[in-house]
C-alpha cells in the first residue's frame, strides 16, 4: 500500500514539474492542441525560406515531424535550427488526407506560422475555436505574440469584411492595410516588419506611396537577411528614377561648363577695359590684325614703343600671341 | 371516480402538450419552407485535371448582381511536378495564393501533395472572380467549387 501510494506521488510530482523543467530547455518548441478525432496526431514542421513561400507545401520543405499525444501535446526539439530568426510553419492534417497538405481558410484550416532560433524556447496554447490554430496564444514569447498578432488582425479583418457590405468592405481593408503599414513602419523587429508588409495590399501601397518600398529597404539595409533580400528583388526600386540621373547629369555638366565658359569670356571683358588708353587703341588695331610699322605709323610712335605697349597688353589679357587677341570675341 | 378523474386529467395534459409540440414544429417546418421559397441556391463544380502539363488555365466564375452570398472552395492535389494557384476578385485583386509540389523521389512515395483554398462572402460585389491554374510539369488536378445564395 504504502510503495504503491509512493509511486502515485512519484507518478504525479513527475506530471506536474514536467512542464516547469521543460519550459526552461532553450531549444524546445512545445505545445497543446485542442483537436476533434477527424486530426491525424502527427504535427509537422516546415522551414520558410522567403515570405513568397509562406503558403507553399512540398515534403521538402518539411524539417521535422512528432506525435501530439492523446491530451493534445506535442514537443519538437529546434536546437538543430540557425541561431538567426527564420521562418517556420507547424501543420497537421486530417485523417485520410496526404501528410503533406495545406488548408487556406475555413474551419479546418491546419497551419500556424512562427519565428524561430535553435535557442528558441516556445510555448503554445490552442484555445477551443472553429479551427485547431485560431485562438492560439504564445506564453513567454514577446517576437512571436507581436508576429502572431500580424495573422490575428489579418484574420479578424478579412471576417468582418467577408460578412460586411461591399462599402464597408473597402474601408475595413484600407484600415487594415494602413495599420499593416504603420506597424511595419514602427516595428524594431526586422520579420515582424516584412511580414506586415508582405500581409498587406503591396501593389495600393506601391501606387499611392511610391518611397514606402524603398524608404523601408534603405532603413534596414545593414540588416543582411534573405527575407529583405526577397523583398528587394520582387519589388525593385523602378529605372525612372535611376535614368533621371543619368539624363541630369550632362545637363548640369554643360550648365557648369557654360557658367565657367561665360565667367571666363567676363574675365577678358575687364581685362580689355582695364588697358590704358594706347593700349586700347593698339588693341583695336591689333584685332585687325595690324603690324607693328602699321600700328607705329598710325599712331605716330616708335616700333620699340610698339612692341612694348603689345607685350603689356598681351599680359594683361593673360594671351601668348597676336593671333589669340584677332581671334578673341 | 376521483381515480378517473386523475386520470382523464393525466391524458388531457398529454394531449395538450402533445398538441402543442407539433404546433411549435409546425411553424419552424413553414419558416424554413418560406425561406426556400424567397432564395435561389446554385451550386458549381469544376474539375480539371492535368498530366505532365505546364499550360496555364484560367476559371471564370461569374457572381450575379443580387447574390447574397458566395462560397469557393478549390481542392487540388499534385502527383508530380509543381502547381500554382491564384485566386483573383472582381477587381483583380489577389484573394488568395498557394503553391503544391511533389518531387517522385520523395520520402512518401504513396503521398500526394494537397493544396486547399475557402473563401465565403457575403453580399459580394457583381462581377468576374478568376481562378489561375499555373502548372509545371504537373500530374494532378484540381477542383473548383463554387455556392451562391441569391
């Protein structure tokens, strides 16, 4: 009697510390489902590459797979995951159906979405809804609460709409889609944010704020990771911009060059009015292209005197010879 | 004689509540009668199938002005190589989106890969839905189910 009620409280100091010594493993992702008898009770886990492929099903793509036990409780063991967040997705299936299906919509949709690390310790509770990953509640778990209230809003916005006249349907989806943009603008969590953006109307937002896309892949550019690599490359910052630079920059050279062209010509112009009065009368003859006898018996001066007052001015306008003061406008 | 009259008023209070029971029946039997009377249900179902096919397809499903509501469920399932589904709404926009694929030197070899979409509107806009169906070298098929109460 006395070994037998020994074993009970073993039995049972066993079952209620479980949890407490599980919870603390880093690495553990763990959880409880409600679930109806028509649920197979394997659960699966798949890796996500990019955000295109969260609703993606291939065998391949799935990582790891355990039993969810009779009370709805399942362990997965994530220390084999990189230390960098990634995206990952749980499934079950419905008996009879392939291991390796995905339910989009409706009661019996069977997936839920989360971030992960190998350090990760995660704990999930299913609450009693129409499908088994509805109420779902992350414990502990501040990323992923935050990127699974990106899902809850979508979810709780798309069932307003769907029951909703088409005029408030509209303003049910921009409201949404402004909230998606806002937190994916003021969030520090970098999958948070691709992911509000990825669940939002990406084309409105690209038509109605064109600097979105690329004001937010600017900001997290120093952020290597290949989820924001994706995004880049599905929405790439549009050639227009890049092929008015290209045509603005001749333009500007040839302003610069014209302003500096014309400042020059303006240097000459005061250099000229700067001579003397015979130099200026020697200039004059010089532009027709005078000699020095010509220039001497027109003035009525010395060759010397001549070839003096031509070297002046030649300097004074910063010119090597005779010819660049005929040919000078 | 009091025993009779015990009696007789066990029965009249049987009979009573009989009564009353198939009145409350038969008023819930007219209201659903008159229900089926003022609405129009319609119901489609299209299957495609595909072997070793890469050629897109595209299902139009046309939502009569006055339909009060309308359901799609798609169900598709692949054997070999990949497929794409895109669900479009009257104004082209992207409702819905997934992707299947199965490779044949897979774990499973029995397994199939399954892919389904459900989406239920009530009072939608009038116009033309469309289904994308984008294989890639794909054996499988797919099924489009559509309900309108009008």
């Amino acid at each position: 009697m006395k070994s037998l009620l020994f074993k009970l409280l073993t039995g049972v100091a066993i079952f209620i510390f479980h949890g407490r010594i599980s919870a603390s493993e880093p690495g553990t992702l763990r959880g409880r489902l409600l679930l109806d008898s028509s649920w197979d009770q394997t659960i699966y886990i798949s890796h996500i590459p990019t955000f295109d492929d969260l609703y993606t099903m291939s065998s391949d793509m799935i990582i790891s797979r355990t039993t969810i036990d009779s009370l709805g409780y399942f362990e997965f063991d994530i220390s084999f995951f990189p230390d960098d967040i990634n995206l990952y997705r749980i499934h079950i299936s419905k008996k009879g159906d392939s291991a390796h299906s995905i339910i989009i919509g409706g009661k019996d949709e069977n997936h839920l979405f989360l971030l992960a690390t190998g350090n990760s310790n995660i704990e999930i509770e299913a609450g009693k809804g129409n499908s088994p990953f509805r109420l779902v509640r992350f414990a502990n778990d501040s990323l992923n609460r935050s990127f699974h209230h990106i899902t809850t809003t979508v979810k709780t916005a798309d069932s307003i709409a769907s029951v909703s006249e088409t005029a408030k349907r509209q303003f049910v989806e921009r409201k949404l889609n402004e909230e998606l943009l806002l937190l994916a603008d003021s969030t520090d969590n970098l999958m948070v944010a691709l992911y509000a953006i990825y669940k939002s109307d990406t084309d409105a937002t690209l038509r109605k704020n064109p600097a979105f896309l690329p004001d937010f892949l600017q900001r997290w550019n120093n952020n290597p990771n290949p989820y924001l690599t994706a995004l880049a490359r599905a929405h790439p910052i549009p050639q227009q911009n890049n092929k008015y630079w290209l045509m603005a920059f001749p333009i500007a050279l040839a302003i610069l060059l014209g302003f500096g062209l014309g400042r020059l010509k303006i240097s000459k112009k005061d250099a000229v009015k700067n001579l003397s009065v015979q130099e200026k009368r020697i200039f004059e003859q010089l532009k027709k292209g005078a000699s020095n006898q010509e220039i001497s018996e027109e003035f009525n001066i010395g060759v010397s005197t001549v070839k003096s007052h031509v070297s002046s001015i030649l300097s004074k306008l910063n010119l090597k010879s005779r010819k660049d003061i005929i040919h000078l406008n | 004689m009091h025993m009779n009259n015990k009696l007789i008023t066990y029965i009249l209070m049987v009979i009573a509540i009989t009564l009353i029971t198939f009145s409350v029946n038969a008023q819930v039997k007219v209201s659903s009668g008159s229900n089926s009377d003022s609405e129009s249900n319609f119901e489609l179902t299209r299957s495609i199938s595909f072997e070793n096919d890469s050629k897109s397809r595209e299902i139009s499903i046309d939502i009569q002005p006055g339909t009060k509501r309308f359901d799609v469920n798609i169900k598709s399932r692949v054997l070999q190589g990949g497929l794409t589904l895109e669900i479009y709404d009257e104004n082209n926009k992207k409702r819905g989106f997934f992707k299947i694929r199965r490779q044949i030197d897979s774990e499973f070899d029995s397994e199939v890969t399954t892919g389904n979409f459900n989406k239920s509107i009530t009072d939608p806009s009038p116009g033309e839905w469309k289904v994308m169906i984008i294989p890639a070298k794909a054996t499988g098929e797919v099924f489009i189910k559509t309900y309108s109460i009008l």
